[in-house]
C-alpha cells in the first residue's frame, strides 16, 4: 500500500460518486453488500495486477489489450513499449479505460484519462522518481531497457468496485 489517508478518502469519494451516477442497472450489481472500501481496495490491489487496457484508434475504434497494472497512490500505473498501438493511441487519445478481473470475485473498472510519466525530450511527471524506484524494486533493476518503456498513470474520473463475498476475499488475502 503506498496511498495516504488523504489518497484513500479521495478514492472512497470517488467510488461513492461514480456508482451513484451509474445506472439503475449496475447499482443493483454493485450494492455495499457486493463492494469493498477504498481502504480494503488498497490492500487487496499490491503488486502487479493484470488489467485489460482499451484504447481507441483515430478512427475511433475501440482497441483492449493486457497491461501489467500497478496501484500506486490510488491509481493505475502501467507501461508499454513506446512503439506499441496502445502508445501511439494514447498519444493522441488519452482517454481510457481498464477493468481488473479476478474470476468472478472481484472486478475494478475505471475511466479516466492517462499522464505520461516518463516522456522523451519534456520533463518527467513529478510521480516519475517515485514510481520508477517502484518499478526497478518490483521488476529488477536490470529487467529491461527502461527507457524503450513508456509508462502512464491513469488519472480516474469514474471507478466502480464490484466484490461478489468480500468477507471471503479480504479473509484470503490477509
């Protein structure tokens, strides 16, 4: 866990608005008794998470793909070769989306827009130092040539948390 309590309480309020903007719909799948809280989020999101990543071409097209996720101070951080597709659309279209699944017992669905973290030729995000010092830690300093990697925090304007027996999930991952 690497949120502060501010970062928590934000998270919280933020998945306290964007389910209550949600349709009828999802809030008759996601209710209290089928969600989890920020704090418990937190805990159950370490390490690297596979997310299912989409983007959107120019020709607005939607495109998903697996990234390796990172929950880092409340949002997702995930990389990907600076010539990859997901780079290029992300370029020009920062808006995405991303879903974590495990099975049927826990979903985390977010809509955002990404930062570059670490852009050539422009400074790199105020987050770059600390998250790459993460990264290196996770992955091995010498993992690969950090610089062929772009990596992108995405900044959350919606995200639901969807736990189908959060008391078993929690107990589990204790």
């Amino acid at each position: 866990m690497f949120e502060t309590e501010t970062e928590i309480q934000d998270l919280q309020a933020l998945i306290d608005t964007s389910l209550g903007r949600s349709t009828a719909h999802l809030q008759s799948i996601i209710t209290s008794e089928r969600s989890v809280r920020a704090e418990q989020l937190v805990g159950l999101l370490t390490g690297m998470c596979v997310l299912v990543l989409a983007t959107v071409t120019a020709r607005g097209e939607p495109r998903a793909g697996a990234v390796d996720g990172h929950f880092l101070h409340g949002r997702w951080v995930f990389g990907t070769s600076r010539e990859a597709a997901k780079a290029r659309h992300l370029r020009a279209r920062p808006a995405a989306s991303a879903a974590h699944l495990r099975g049927e017992e826990l979903g985390v669905f977010v809509h955002g827009a990404v930062e570059e973290l670490n852009p050539v030729g422009a400074p790199a995000h105020p987050a770059w130092s600390e998250t790459l010092e993460y990264l290196r830690s996770f992955y091995g300093g010498d993992a690969f040539d950090w610089s062929e990697v772009v990596y992108y925090r995405l900044r959350p304007t919606w995200m639901t948390v969807y736990a189908s027996e959060p008391a078993r999930l929690l107990t589990r991952s204790a």
